[in-house]
C-alpha cells in the first residue's frame, strides 16, 4: 500500500542550464537559481561554461542541493574531449548555443548518442545553427561551432517537439540581431 507523503526534490541541473546560458549571453543580465541538485557529474556544464570564461558560482546549501550565481560575460570556446560528452548529452543544446554565441571555435566530439534522443538533435543543432548565420562544420559524430559576437537570425527552426531545441534556439534568439521563430515545440 502506498502512503500520501511530501517530497521536497530539488531542481534539475540541465533546466537550470537554460536560465545561466540566458543570462550569460545577454548584456547586463545576473541570475541567481535556487534549489539545485548537487551532483557533481550533472554540474560539469557549469564548470566547462567558467572554463570558457561564464562568472558563475555554484553554492553548496545543503548536502544535495546548491544555488547558481551567473552573470553576463563575453565567452571564449573551448575544445571538449571524447569523455565529456557522456555526462553532457542532454546539455549540447544549450551549451551549443553558448558556443555559438562565444569566441573562437568549440570542438565537440563523439555526439553520436544526440542523434537517438527525443529527436535527431545533432542535425537540429547543425542546420539551424547554420540557418542562424553561425558557421558549424560536422564530421560523422563530431561538430565544430565557429562562435560570433553577431548571430543573424532571422530563420525559422522546426524544433520537432523537442523541447531541448525549443528551448535553445528561443536563447539564441535573445542573441541574434534578427528573432528566430521556434516552430514545432507544441509538446
């Protein structure tokens, strides 16, 4: 038999990612998000995200939760190895936008898992960033984000009821000098 009982569960790392890529891409913005989990794994993307030079600090509250500080700050890409993308499948879309957004050139290699998740997200994020007006090279699993400081915009992106590319492409549209409409993010 079950029991009627309260559970106080703590916030997913990757929906967190979403609201400090926003606020690390758009000028003069500072977020603060509470009630995080802590799982050292599942925050990796924040710490590749100061590597590439994001103010964030993460704040231990407790002994499973932590609070995200991020500030505005101008991004330089960075190369990410084979092993980073197991704990990082669900962060690509996010993080690809960040790069995109970012300096420089960011190497992601071994994306293969990203073609079998709620939708084909390696060519989501391959077309419509070209699509954008952002260079992107791919090589079977492999892809490299050209970053620019001026994202055109302009296009439409058929996310595909995926609401990970939904959401990505609506942060990128706060970058891009031109909206991007996001169709097919009804789900």
């Amino acid at each position: 038999y079950l029991k009627n009982c309260n559970f106080d569960i703590p916030g997913d790392p990757s929906s967190a990612l979403f609201i400090v890529v926003a606020c690390l891409i758009t000028k003069g913005s500072k977020v603060k998000v509470k009630n995080i989990l802590h799982d050292n794994g599942r925050l990796k993307v924040f710490k590749i995200l100061t590597k590439m030079g994001g103010i964030i600090k993460i704040n231990k509250t407790s002994i499973d939760r932590c609070e995200i500080t991020a500030e505005y700050s101008i991004l330089k890409n960075i190369n990410l190895n084979k092993n980073d993308t197991t704990s990082l499948i669900d962060e690509f879309p996010a993080l690809s936008i960040a790069a995109a957004c970012s300096e420089g050139k960011m190497i992601m290699r071994n994306l293969r898992e990203l073609r079998y998740k709620e939708s084909d997200r390696f060519k989501s994020i391959s077309e419509g960033l070209r699509k954008a007006g952002v260079e992107v090279i791919t090589f079977k699993d492999d892809m490299e984000i050209i970053g620019t400081r001026k994202v055109v915009g302009g296009n439409i992106i058929d996310a595909q009821n995926d609401h990970r590319i939904a959401m990505s492409f609506n942060l990128l549209s706060l970058f891009s000098e031109k909206p991007i409409k996001v169709i097919g993010n009804e789900s």
